[in-house]
C-alpha cells in the first residue's frame, strides 16, 4: 500500500473524519463512496431531530468500477513469504476520470452549501489493491485542490457497513451482518447498538476477497469448468471457517410484503434466501430481457452473487439469514413489475384515460411535449443540480434554441441545440450526458422526434 495513501484505522477513524454536533449552524455532510463497483455521492442534511434517519438532498452515481479498472503489471515476492503476488495498476485514463467526477461533485457540495470541513471522500478494496493508489490521491489533490481520500482498513469497511445496517433497525443483536461489494465481502458478528459494541464486532469480523466483480473476473479467468468449481470451493471453504469462528449463534429474520428500497429495509426466511436454483433460473429465463430494479451490471454479476449465498448458506446452515436486494426481487416476482408499481401503473393509465378528448384519444402531441418539457428541465437539473445561485447564472451558463423540421414521411422532428460554458462541465460526457436527459422523449410517438446537438464554449453571452 503507497505510503502517501491516508488509511483510516479503527484507532484513528473517529479523529480523522469530520465531527457532528447537534449546534452547528450547517448540518450539510456530503460524502463520497469510491467501491469496486461504482463511485456513489450524497449529500445529507444531519439537522436535528432527523439526524438519525441521515435524511438525503443529493445524490449521484458514476458508473466506473475501480475494481474492473485495475490492471495487472507484473508480480512481486510479498514480504516473509516465497510466493509471488500480482501487482495491479489504475490505468491513467480512469485516474482522470475520477479525478474529474470528485471535481464536478465538489464544486455541487459547494453550491449546496457544504463546508469544506465536512467533505469526505471514502475509498474502499479496489484502491487497496492499487499499487498506484498515490497517483489517483494526487489527481484528485489537483482537480479538487483541498479534498483528502481516506483508504478505510479492512475492519473499519467492516464497522461502517454493520453501522450503517443497523440504521435500519430490521435486525436486534446478536446477528451476522453480512455485506456483499465488488470486490470484497465484510462479515461481522451483529453483538449490541453502542459504538463499543461495534467496533468490537469490527475487529472479530473478517474482510474476504470474494466480492461480485472479483468473482466475476475470477470466473471469466477461468480455463476450465474445473477452475470456475475450485474457485468456487475455496471461497465456500473460507466464509465457513470465518463464520465459526465468530460462533454465530443466531441470525433472526423478519417477513414482509414488500422490499423499501433502503439498508435493512425488509427481510426474507432462510428458505427464500438459500434458493439460488430458482434465482438461477428465472436469470436464465429472463436473458435478454429488463429485469426490474437490476442494473446490467449487477445481472452480469449474478453468478458471482449466487455463488456467495451459496457459500453462505453452507456455512450457515439452518440459521437462516437475509439477502440482498438484487436477489429478493427475482424470487419475489420473477422479474415483473413490482405489486405495488404495478397499482401506480394502473393509476396511471386510468387518468389517461379519463383525458381522452372528444374523438377518444388524447392528441399525440401532449404527452410529447409534455415529455420534451422534461428532458429540458434534466438538462437544467443537471449542470445545476443545487439550483441556481442567482436569476442570471442559468442566462450566462446554458442557452436553448431549437427548430422543428418535417421528414419526407411527415414525422416532425425538433432539433435542440444546447451550448454550455465549460466551466459547468468538469466531469462530465456532456453530448452523452445531454442525450440521456432526453433518452426517452419520443419513444412511443411515431409523428414526433427529438434530436440532440451540444457545444461547449467559452461563454454564452
């Protein structure tokens, strides 16, 4: 690990990351998550008497996984050992572009109104893995000059997810808190609610290398059926001994109806839990189709996940135990819209319905519009995700203008011109950023069509 890399330690944590107190004049904390999988960015208003509950204002996700990032090249012989390790490197490419993504999201904390003080940017086991993690610390130095990257040890990565889980308040101690990421999957016993309590699970929970995407990569390494099995065997093998270890005693579960899209938001019996063969199918089932609520990345990872609870649920036996939500979501209803998405759909379609005019139909050109309105105003949202400072700054930032051409088949096609200063698009593809605002505007409309066109400048006026 480069020695220019800051590593919280369960004996520094609490000095090194920003105090809360219930008097501050700004409860603004904005946070940024760097895992294997993604770099996630909040900002949270702690206020009083909703702190507890971390209420969100902002967030944001950027699709680049460190952890599928990192390059091997070469080995080296690790210290008081005779084999040879890997070496892994983040390639520049993507040095720049988190470098650029923590940039755009500090100049939006800023604009929320978040202190510098109270700006932290967590980094997790792909970084841990990066012989260059220092060069990734000073590019970020450079683009967001003032914003330290803490590298979390493994047992503080642990404390932070049983932490964060029992925010939820699903679970009473004891229980195994389990946290499945990309490239790694922190275990740890669940013994009580004060900070004492879980820093001593923390330091009894183990940090194992079988996250998704190191699965994943793993498994896509593999030559032979044989290698994928063994892999597969030694990870099974690995989470028992640890699980024993802890002398897990109990992990309780609770039903309910329906999954909140939250940390420790629902519960599932054992028995759904360990039912891989059926997730496995219905993944099978559904190839090539949208499965509700899961990612393409995350689907492409599911063998890697099932593979985990399959390990778990050997080394649990019948104590049962919760999942996650890419996998409850499949057994719940295979894949289909969820029951309670399924009602607001029919809502929907009932008000639509009871707008139909004279004739019986709703004219073609509302919902199209009413769909372009919105792509403009994802525009807007997005080079000023905070809002405007003032009633000038949208004016000296962005400018539309657009013109409307018909096909020889007489589709109308409107094209949008977009022209952005360049100081609002630090971190950002801005042609494919754009386009995604209007990804759905006319898609179910054969007479109307949009079309995108940006520039970025120097100014507007």
């Amino acid at each position: 690990m480069p020695p220019a890399v800051d590593v919280l330690t369960l004996a520094n944590y609490a000095e090194k990351l920003p105090k809360w107190t219930d008097n501050d004049e700004n409860q603004l904390h904005a946070l940024v998550d760097m895992g294997s999988n993604g770099i996630r960015f909040s900002i949270s208003d702690l206020s009083p008497p909703h702190a507890r509950l971390v209420p969100c204002v902002y967030r944001e996700r950027a699709a680049i996984s460190l952890f599928d990032a990192l390059e091997s090249v070469g080995e080296q012989q690790q210290q008081q050992q005779q084999v040879r390790e890997p070496v892994f490197e983040i390639p520049r490419a993507v040095i720049a572009q988190v470098a650029d993504a923590l940039a755009r999201f500090y100049r939006t904390a800023r604009d929320f109104g978040v202190h510098p003080d109270r700006f932290s940017v967590l980094a997790t086991e792909a970084l841990r893995n990066a012989a260059n993690a220092g060069a990734l610390i000073d590019a970020v130095a450079v683009a967001a000059p003032g914003v330290t990257v803490h590298l979390l040890a493994p047992e503080v990565e642990t404390l932070f997810g049983a932490a964060g889980a029992g925010l939820g308040g699903c679970v009473a101690p004891p229980a195994l808190m389990v946290d499945l990421g990309g490239g790694s999957v922190q275990l740890s016993p669940r013994l009580g609610y004060d900070v004492r309590s879980l820093e001593e699970a923390a330091r009894a929970g183990r940090s194992l290398p079988y996250g998704a995407a190191r699965l994943t990569r793993l498994a896509a390494a593999a030559t032979t059926a044989a290698a994928a099995a063994a892999a597969t065997e030694a990870a099974a093998f690995d989470v028992a001994a640890t699980a024993e270890a802890k002398a897990v005693a109990d992990a309780r579960v609770m039903e309910a109806p329906y999954p909140l899209p939250r940390l420790g938001g629902y519960s599932v019996a054992g028995a759904v839990f360990a039912d891989t063969a059926r997730m496995r199918r219905i993944h099978h089932d559904e190839a090539g189709r949208k499965i509700y609520g899961l990612s393409k990345r995350r689907r492409a990872q599911f063998a890697a996940i099932a593979a985990v609870v399959d390990a778990l649920v050997r080394a649990l036996a019948r104590s049962g135990g919760r999942t996650i939500r890419t996998a409850t979501l499949w057994v719940r209803w295979g894949g289909s819209v969820a029951p309670a998405d399924a009602v607001l759909l029919a809502t929907l379609r009932a008000l639509l319905d009871s707008a139909r005019g004279p004739v019986g139909r709703v004219d073609p050109a509302f919902p199209f519009w009413a769909e372009y309105l919105g792509g403009v105003a994802a525009v807007v949202a997005l080079f000023f995700p905070a809002g405007p400072g003032s009633i000038h700054e949208p004016r000296e930032s962005i400018r539309f203008t657009a013109d409307i051409r018909r096909t020889t088949s007489g589709t109308a096609v409107v094209h949008l011109h977009v022209d952005v200063v360049r100081s609002r698009t630090t971190g950002l593809d801005v042609g494919k950023a754009v386009a995604e605002c209007f990804k759905p505007v006319g898609k179910r409309h054969s007479h109307f069509k949009v079309k995108v066109h940006t520039t970025e400048c120097d100014s507007i006026l």
